[in-house]
C-alpha cells in the first residue's frame, strides 16, 4: 500500500489541504525550486477515505516531468488490485493542488486528461470527482474545486483503427 492514510467515516477539506500543502514543499524541480502538492480522496467499503499524495519531480536529465496529481493518481493506481481483492466500491472523490508560491493556478490540462482516464477506465463519475487548488493564506486555506467532467468536458478520446 502506497498511500498517506486512511480515514474513518470522513476528513475535512482542510485535512485535505494540509496534505497537500505538506506535499508542495516536498516538491523537486532542479530547475525552478517550484513546488507542487497534490492529495487524491478515494472513498471505498465501508465509508473509509483514503487519501494519497504526490509532489512534483523535474531533475536534470529527466527530460519529461512527473507532476504531483500524477503522482498521486499512479499510487492509487498502483494499489487498485488490493481494492479489486477486497471487493469494495471505490470513488474519486477530491483532488487538491498546492503549489510553494500559492498562486492557486493549477488546473493542468494534462493532469486532467489523465484524471478523465482513470474515472473512464475504472468507471468512476466525472461529476461527484471535485478537482482544484487550495491557497494558503495565513492560518487558513481557500480552496476552488470543480466537478472533473466540468473543468475537461470534453476529453481527448483515443480511436484506434480496428475499433
Ligand atoms: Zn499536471
């Protein structure tokens, strides 16, 4: 298991961007210093939250970045046959982006992309899936979330020729 923790009937939207933010300041980008923090809601069985978390990672040489709700994603991703094992109902339920400068800009369109295809693949809703950032201002946190399938209505969709 490769998740942040798991949480017993609910956890706050400010819980939630504790993680993220926590995650920001982990963030690696040899080049800017820029940090990114995401932290992915997945609710499953009995009324369980676990939250996974992801920063961003550019190093020298890397070529491609490997962006925090990616991160974050994969590592659910990664741990989907246990949920499968456990025969329990997933959703997606929350993704919030914290960035080091707290400039709140973060909605990426490729981070969305690959969002839109683990809801699709899985089967998850696009519309109870609330994706944005979280501002840190002081001691509280603002946040601005919006249902996935509104921020990325229409989603590049992959066509292949024997199909
Ligand atoms: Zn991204």
């Amino acid at each position: 298991m490769r998740y942040y923790n798991t949480y017993k009937d609910e956890v706050s939207e400010e819980e939630v961007a504790k993680i993220a933010a926590r995650h920001a300041a982990e963030g690696m980008d040899s080049y800017s210093g820029y940090g990114v923090g995401a932290a992915l809601v997945v609710a499953h069985g009995d009324n369980q939250f676990t939250v996974y978390a992801g920063f961003n990672v550019n190093l020298s040489g890397m070529q491609t970045k490997i962006h925090a709700e990616q991160m974050a994603l994969m590592d659910f991703v990664a741990d989907w046959p246990h949920y499968v094992a456990d025969d329990q109902n997933v959703e997606l339920r929350m993704m919030m982006v914290n960035t080091t400068e707290d400039d709140g800009a973060l909605r990426c369109g490729h981070c969305l992309q690959v969002a839109t295809a683990v809801c699709n693949h899985f089967g998850f809703s696009r519309e109870d899936f609330l994706y944005g950032s979280v501002i840190e201002e002081e001691d509280r946190f603002k946040t601005e979330m919006y249902p996935l399938d509104y921020l990325m209505p229409e989603p590049h969709t992959e066509v292949r020729r024997d199909q």
